[in-house]
C-alpha cells in the first residue's frame, strides 16, 4: 500500500492510497495504537494503521512512514477584529466578526470577564472570513452596579474555538446617564451642557422630560451639538419658558438618552432644574442706608413681576422698593431708606433682595446680595491744593459704591466735579480752578459725595483748603 494524499482532524484522518498500483480514492483509517502529529508530519506507533476499501479492511501494515504526504486541516478559527467593539446590554445590534477559518463555525459566544459564556442572539456565516451576528440581551446577567461588561468574542469550529487576543475584545454598555456639567439654568435655554454616562452608541435623541412626567409630548428635545465617546455627549439645552406657570421657581427635568426606542433610566444624577425667579447680578451691588439711588436687577425673565423688596432678617418683613421693569430679565430698583436697620457702630450691612412674581418669590442667594453702608467722607489725600486746581485728591470713606457727584462747598460758594470709584471705600476726583469763581470768599472747602438723590454729610466732611499763589 502506498499513501498518496491525506488530512488529519484530531486523532481521526482520511487519505488517498495505492494498492497494488491502483489509486483507490479517500478512505477512512484511525490509528490503532496511537499516534502524534506536528506540522503537516506524522509518525505512527506500533503497528501503523488500518485501511477499510468498499466498507472492508485492507490488510496492510505500514510502519514508519517518515513525512505525510497529505495536507493537515485548518488550525482551527481565529479572530482579527469585532464591529462595532461595543454595544448596548439590550441587544438587538448587529455587529461583524472578521478573522479567518469561519466557513463551518457553529458557535459564536461572548466569554465574559468572570468567565460565563453567552451566546449571540444569531448568527449568519458570510465568508471563511466574515461572520454577522446580532447581540444578545445580558440585562438579567449583568450586574446592577455595573455599567461596562468587558469580553472576548469566541468562535467555535467543532471542538475548536479561536484564541482570545485584544483583537477579538467587546464591551457591552448599559444605557446611563451619570452626570451633568451644569445643572440648572434661565428658562431661555441655549447654553451646552455635557452629559456623561455609557452607552452613547448611536444615539438618536436627548430629551428633558419633565420629572413629574404625564405624557411625552412634554418632554423637551435638546440640540445633540456633538458625541463626543460613547461616554459623552454635548447638548444644546431647549427653551422652557412655555414651563412657567402660577406658583414655580423651577421645573425640574430629567435628561434621558435615547438610541432608537431604549431610553437611558431617570436617576438623580441626570437631573436638569429650569430657574425661573433668579437674581443673577445687582449692579452696583452697594449704597449707602439712606438709599435713594437706583440699581439694577439682572437674572432670568421676569413674568409679572409684582414686588420687590430688601430683606435683613429672614424673620422679619423686608422692606419693600419702587421698581421698573425694564426688559423681561432687568429690573430698575430705587433703593429705600433702611438706616433704621444699621446696628450702633456698624458701617456696613448685607441684605438680600427678594423679587416677587406670578405668587412666588425668589430664593436668597448670593448673587441677590446688596451692602447697605454709611455714605460718609473720611479723609481726603491731599487736602490741599493749588487755586489753579488739577490736583488729584483721593477721597477715603464709606459707602461710596456708585457715587455720582463730589461737591466742594465753602457754604457760599460750591463746585461738582465727576468722581471715579475705585472702591466701596475709595475714590479719586480732580480739584477745579479758582478761577471759575467771580469772587473767593473763602478758600476751605467741605467735600461731600453724593450717590443718586443721596449726599453725605456736610458737618462732618473734611476740608480741601487751596492755596494762595
């Protein structure tokens, strides 16, 4: 007998062989006693191997043979690259497994990282070298704490599977929102918020719903500016003002990623408060006790605004102010007198000013601050000057915040000069000439400050003194 072709599988093979001359085609053999493969050689022990002819043995005994002619089978299948390398723990996606020695795979699995194998949902052999397969669901297998599942993509070819290598890694993701970049903003949207989770695979949507939601047309749907992973997203947030109603501050959301029907579970961390009723800036943000000068509110709109007032103690009533609603988010205050409020001693005080609106007021913040202060003139540096004026005086006292006029009067005789405020504290103005009076009937004058309707006073203002030439 002479062995002309052959391939072996396990420890089983076929071959092509010649009796007696004549080529009798494929038969089946085994090895009686064993045997060892290596490469495409084989060595046989003992007494070789047994051939069947038309479903008959074949007495021949073959020994030793040296190198086997045949050709040995595939070493089995192999994974080159899995597409997508991610998916959702829902399932349903396809994804494509390329590689090579897949022409009779029957069996496609995810080996995860604790081990468990879990078969696709399906699968469909396209080429030696191409699999398509659809992900199976994992919700009931994963674990709630978790929001990534690492693993390896197996192929099987009978008792063989490919070899797990970085080239055959998958991570399914749970669908999640689990955090914000900013969390409250103006009814008047616009601004991006960044929105970090797992999952951002294909995503289609992103939605504030409202958190007492009734029905989803309430929902509102932001602008998806950019993905930038599967674990980011920027988004545009949508106006809320048809939001405002009678009684609200705020309306709260909750920022639900979608991609296709799955939507990503409400949780606190995906919460998203439209402030209706907030102060954002006081400009100037103090003034003296006295008040009379005016200020301006700036913040979200401001709907039928029906009060403001200045609050001290929490416990107590504030005291309520004139205002002018300027635009739908400034207000114009004129500041009431609260010098009643200024404890003995005590030069300066912080309130909060409190709009009221549609029933509900605005809650105390640190952008709604104003300082009530003393408007008092302490010193000034220099306190003497030329009669041609040009001196520049630094004046130091208190409550000088959006100072309007400094005067210097000798009590006959008066100017008004523009200061520039540097300070609650501190501010600067430029001495004028004598000259622009007809007459000097006395060269000292009191300096005071006025802010707005409101002027310091006179018996206890220092002197400007000008000097004779």
């Amino acid at each position: 007998m002479k062995i002309v072709a052959g391939r072996v599988s396990g420890n089983q093979f076929s071959l092509t062989c010649e009796i007696a001359g004549t080529v009798v085609g494929e038969h089946g053999a085994q090895f009686d006693y064993g045997g060892t493969v290596n490469g495409n050689d084989m060595s046989i022990k003992e007494t070789g191997l047994r051939v069947w002819h038309n479903g008959h043995p074949v007495d021949a005994t073959y020994k030793n043979p040296g190198p086997w002619p045949g050709t040995r089978e595939s070493k089995g299948p192999a994974v080159s690259s899995v597409t997508p390398a991610a998916g959702l723990i829902a399932g349903g996606t396809n994804i494509a497994i390329s590689g090579s020695g897949f022409l009779k795979a029957d069996g496609v699995h995810f080996r995860m990282s604790d081990g468990k194998l879990i078969s696709v949902a399906s699968f469909s052999v396209a080429s030696d070298s191409l699999i398509n397969a659809v992900l199976p669901n994992i919700e009931n297998q994963a674990d709630f704490k978790l929001n990534l599942f690492p693993s390896d993509v197996i192929v099987s070819v009978g008792t063989k599977d490919s070899p797990i290598s970085t080239h055959d890694a998958f991570t399914f993701e749970r669908l999640t929102v689990t955090g914000l970049s900013i969390h409250t903003g103006l009814p008047d949207g616009g601004t991006d918020v960044k929105v970090k989770g797992s999952g951002f695979i294909g995503v289609t949507k992103v939605e504030f719903r409202p958190a007492r939601l009734v029905s989803l047309d309430s929902a509102l749907e932001g602008v998806i500016v950019r993905v930038e992973s599967p674990t980011e997203l920027l988004v545009q947030v949508p106006k809320g003002k048809n939001l405002i109603s009678p009684g609200l501050t705020s309306y709260l959301t909750n920022v639900v990623v979608s991609v296709g029907s799955l939507d990503s579970a409400v949780t606190k961390a995906d919460q998203y408060s439209y402030e209706f009723l907030l102060l954002t800036k006081v400009s100037p943000s103090s003034g003296p006790f006295t008040g009379g000068n005016e200020i301006l509110l700036s913040g979200s709109d401001f709907p039928q605004v029906s009060n403001v007032y200045f609050l001290y103690d929490p416990n107590k009533a504030g005291v309520n102010a004139r205002y002018t609603l300027v635009s739908p988010n400034r207000i114009r205050v004129l500041v009431p007198d609260m010098s009643g409020f200024a404890p003995p001693g005590i030069h300066s005080l912080k309130v909060d000013i409190i709009v009221t609106a549609l029933g509900t007021s605005t809650k105390a913040h640190p952008t709604d601050q104003y300082i009530l202060a003393n408007l008092e003139v302490r010193s000034l540096s220099p306190s003497t000057g030329p009669a041609g004026g040009t001196t520049r005086v630094t004046l130091s006292g208190s409550g000088l915040t959006g100072a309007t006029a400094v005067t210097l009067s000798n009590g006959t005789q008066s100017f008004k000069v523009t200061p520039v405020v540097s300070s609650d504290t501190s501010l600067t103005f430029t001495t004028p000439s004598l000259a622009k009076l007809k007459s000097v009937t006395a060269l000292g004058f009191h300096v005071t400050v006025s802010v707005g309707s409101v002027t310091s006073s006179t018996g206890k203002s220092p002197l400007f003194t000008y000097l004779k030439k």
